[in-house]
C-alpha cells in the first residue's frame, strides 16, 4: 500500500495492492492518519468480496460472496469511530465480464489488480451508535 498525502493532512489518495483487504486498508490510514471523520471514494478491482443488504424488516443483514475478480466501479463511504476506534462504513458497485453489476454494503474484499482510494479528512469526530429502533449503529456528533 502507498499513501500519498494533499491539502496538509487533508486528502489522501491511497494505492491499496494486489492481495490487501480493502476495508482493512482504509481502516488503517484512517487510524496512522487519525481521522475521525472522513469521506471515502474510490474505483480498482476486487476478487471475492463479500456484500451485504440490510433487511429493514427483520432488521439483520443478508450477506453474500461474490467469488472470482470484479472491476471495482464505485466506491463510496464514510469514517466515523465506533467504541473509538476507527470504523469505515463503505459501500461497493462491482462488475463483471458479462457486463453484470453487483452492489451493497462491503464487509470484505481483497484487491485484485488496484486500489485506488480517496480519503478526504473532515473536521471533527463522528461517532456510531446503535440505534435500538433500527438496530443499526448510525452516525452521530
């Protein structure tokens, strides 16, 4: 992985590489870089990445493996701190050779080819709570 910095501690633009976890790679520049809050954008190419879909009625996640290489087309996310530690909430838009696209909530994926990621620091902390309603931990102040 190469991380290069803009904006004096601002941005990040980070190159995550072949065989790394995605989600585990933008934890850990968010945690060196002690970011609280941010934004995450990106595009690259992931092999077996697990998404899910939440299921507001029976409020749990259904999650499934998306086996063999898929062109990571959108990446888009937040970072917030939860129980204070860094927690990326990320969500994926992926496609295959068929031209199919794929999409939900990433819990895992190992980059394929690339990664190719923006982390843009905003001011402040937020911070996840669990909403006893929905049963989901949403963001907070």
């Amino acid at each position: 992985m190469q991380v290069w910095e803009f904006e004096e501690g601002k941005r990040y633009l980070v190159r995550v590489d072949r065989g790394e976890d995605l989600m585990e790679a933008v934890r850990t520049v968010a945690a060196d870089k002690g970011i609280e809050a941010g934004r995450v954008t990106g595009i690259g190419a992931l092999a077996d990445a697990e998404l899910g879909y939440f299921d507001v009625e029976t409020k749990e996640y259904s999650r499934g493996r998306l086996p063999g290489s898929w062109e990571l087309l959108s990446l888009v996310g937040n970072i917030s701190l939860r129980d204070g530690r860094v927690q990326p909430h990320l969500h994926v838009l992926l496609g295959n050779a068929k031209l199919e696209c794929r999409g939900g909530h990433l819990f895992s994926g190992t980059v394929s080819v690339t990664g190719e990621i923006f982390i843009d620091r905003l001011p402040g902390t937020l911070r996840r709570e669990v909403d006893p309603e929905v049963r989901l931990p949403l963001l907070a102040r």
